[in-house]
C-alpha cells in the first residue's frame, strides 16, 4: 500500500492538529469541560470526606451552607502562638484564609466541652483538632445552640466572642 | 479610543481542537489580554471553574487573577455582583443584582469590591484572608480572585449568577473605569439536578453593575465608565513617568 499525496498531507495536518492542541492545553486552560470535571450533579448524597486540618489543639470552625463569598475560617486555640500556628497549618487549604484567636485555657475546654458527639447536618463545621481530633458537622439549629454556646464559653465582649458572633449571623442568614 | 481585547489561546484550542475529539462545553477558562487601543493593560487568567457539591449543598468554585501592566493606573481591583432568587447577606430582593459581599455581611466592607479595603470586616474583626491588600502577589501587580458561591438545595429550584468585573480605580474622582467582565454561576432543579456555567466573557460592564445600582447601595460616591482611558495615564502623567524613567536611569548611570 502506497501512502503519499493526499495522505501525508492528511497526516501533517492531523500532526499540526495534534500538536497545537497539545500547546493549547498545557499553556492555556481547555475550553470545554475535562472528564474529571462534570458540569453537572445530582444533590443529596453524602457530605465530601473531610481531611484533618492540623495537629495542633484548636478549635476550627467552618460555614459549609449557602454562601456568596466564602466566610473565613475561624480557628481557636489556649494560647496565641498556638492560635497563630494553626491558623497557618489551615490557611494552607483556605482560600480565603483563616482568622486565629487565642482563648484562656478555661474558655477553650469549655469550648472542646461544647461540641456535640453525635451531631449530623450540613450548615456548619466545628472540628477539634490535636491529640484526639473529632468533627462535627451541623444543621442550623444546632450550629446556632452550639455558636451560642462557644460565645458563652469565651464571654461576648471579647475578639473570640465577636467572631462567633459574625458566624453567628451568617448563619441565621442562611435560608 | 476604541477598546481592543485579544483572546489568545482557548480561542485557538477551539477553532482547531473542536473538529477533532473535543468539544465546547458549557465551562471554560479565560486567558486574555486587556488592550485599550495599542497599549496593553493587563491580562486575565481564570482556570476552568468546577462543581462544588457536598450532601444538599451545591455550588461553583472559581478561582483566577488579574495581572496587570505598567501601563494599567489606579488601583485594581475585582467588583462582583450577584443576581439570585436566594439572594443572602442584603436587603435586596430576589433577583435583583447586588453587590458582592452583601450589606448586611458582617466580614465584609463599605466599598464596592470583591475583597475589603480595610483588614477591619463590618463587625469589627480583622479578616487577613479577605484583605485586598493580601490578595496580591508578584510585586503587586497581580490580583487573585476566589469565589464557592453555594446553596443548599431543599426541594425548590434555586438559581445564582454572578457578573464579575476588573476595574482600575481613581481614588481621587471615584471612577470606576471597567475593563473586563465575565460571568459564571449555577443552577439546582427542583429534583436536585446542579448545573455550573462559565466563567463566560460578556460585554464590558456586563448588566448588573450599572450606575443606578451602585448609587443605590453606595450614594452618589462611585461613577461607573467603560472607557478604558480612565485606566491609562493622562499625557501628562505619562511625560512626568517618562521624565522620573530618564531621571532615575541616569542617577544610576553616575552612581
């Protein structure tokens, strides 16, 4: 079989093809929707796996309901270095970042003491971190009972207390 | 002057790639240069957006930046605006734009943009990961933006579509000079189906972010323009940087 003429100038162009696309995709981004990236889904299943996010004692709490712009992750601990150290350890997977307050010691077992065990909802996230982590993730009506909770444990006034507050009425927001 | 903008290489991948073994779909990237007239002022780059789905919740995570020229003056900055019937965070009613982050948001700021102007949210508190100021990298010259805009689905349709905007800001007269848009979103059915769209390009300015908008939320502080001169220097201006260009060059030929 005799390969040539209209051939081989199919198989150039098909090179060519082949070739630009290559540079299109590896300098550019791809214009349509990569297999590993579908555009649709069904709802309802269960919650994304979480991983741990530091092994360092704090408190981590997370808005995971409806949201425009992402809220900042809030990140408690007894101490400010510690707060410090592990807000760093989260910002690595926040985007927008995590904010560190530092609590007396009482106020953060009080705060550990708060979680519940056997919560299970999808609007908030409160994890605790270190030796022993746990993570519960909870609807609205417990997010709020335990947010009133933690500001209880930290006492209103205080930069730890305004913060939950703010998480507070983010949360009520959500429909 | 006219604007010019040239779109580079998703352009090109369509035109050549589609007849073989893909297709446009309905997400894609953006990698485009900002021209008004010949001068370059900056470049947009934004990765092709993906689903966000956990349990009911459902959304879209888009992530991009703006890198801009030295040509490019003012300050630059990201202004979102959101259209949905859960509208959050605002006053506003349903399916009526507003402003990204919304009014009653206690991390946000009094200021149009995306990302505060203040390290001090609303409520007092200093948010680090949503200052603007910390939102830039390469000297400073290049912008980064982030959204997962989600919502939870309980049993009724929900829409969510966002107009994003990069402008150069004149702090001085408060014009806003827009100079690329682009929008993106999703869509969960009253069964639970989610649907991502964009990140898509649209004309300057798009539709949301009009002058009657801006005055509503913000009083007669802001002017909206879709001249993109308002984001080159004046003459002058430009004369006076050359000038400091030939002045400094030659200090550091005597030194």
């Amino acid at each position: 079989m005799v390969i040539g003429g209209d051939g081989l100038a199919w198989i150039a162009l098909g090179s060519l093809a082949g070739a630009i696309c290559s540079l299109a995709m590896s300098g550019c981004e791809r214009p349509d929707n990569p297999p590993d990236r579908p555009a649709s889904a069904r709802l309802g299943g269960a919650a994304a796996a979480l991983a741990p996010s530091t092994n360092i004692a704090c408190v981590i709490v997370r808005l995971r309901g409806a949201s425009d712009r992402p809220p900042p992750v809030l990140v408690f601990a007894a101490g400010g270095s510690d707060a410090a150290h592990a807000a760093a350890a989260v910002n690595a997977s926040e985007p927008m970042g995590a904010t560190p307050s530092a609590v007396g010691d009482a106020a953060y077992a009080c705060l550990v003491g708060a979680i519940p065990s056997g919560a299970s909802g999808a609007a908030i996230e409160v994890e605790h971190c270190g030796a022993s982590p746990r993570r519960v993730l909870l609807d609205k009506v417990e997010g709020e009972r335990w947010l009133a909770a933690a500001s209880a444990c930290v006492g209103a006034p205080s930069e730890a207390g305004r913060l939950l507050e703010s998480m507070r009425t983010l949360l009520r927001a959500m429909p | 002057m006219n604007r010019s903008t040239i779109g580079r290489c998703v352009a090109a991948a369509v035109a050549i790639c589609a007849g073989a073994t893909m297709s446009l779909g309905a997400l894609t990237g953006i990698n485009k240069e900002i021209k008004c007239g010949d001068t370059l002022l900056a470049t947009v780059n934004f990765a092709v957006p993906t689903l966000y789905a956990s349990g009911a919740t459902g959304g879209i995570t888009v992530s991009g930046s703006a890198t801009k020229t030295a040509a490019f003056t003012g300050k630059m900055r990201w202004v979102q605006m959101i259209k949905t019937n859960q509208p959050l965070n605002t006053n506003t009613p349903a399916n009526t734009p507003y402003f990204d982050p919304g009014e009653l948001d206690p991390t946000g700021n009094d200021f149009p943009f995306y990302w505060n102007e203040n390290l001090q949210g609303r409520d007092g508190n200093n948010y680090a990961g949503l200052w603007v100021q910390n939102k830039f990298s390469n000297g400073g010259n290049t912008l980064s933006f982030f959204d997962e805009p989600k919502r939870t689905w309980t049993g009724a349709a929900i829409n969510w579509q966002a107009e994003l905007s990069l402008v150069c800001w004149d702090m001085t007269t408060n014009v806003l000079g827009v100079l690329w848009t682009g929008t993106y979103g999703f869509n969960i059915t009253a069964g639970g189906n989610l649907t991502i769209n964009g990140i898509t390009e649209m004309a300057v300015g798009g539709t949301f972010l009009t002058q009657a908008a801006i005055d509503q939320r913000f009083g007669d502080v802001y002017t909206i323009s879709t001249d993109c001169e308002n984001c080159i220097p004046t003459p002058a201006a430009a004369g006076l940087l050359a000038f400091a260009g030939v002045f400094a060059a030659r200090r550091r030929r005597a030194a």
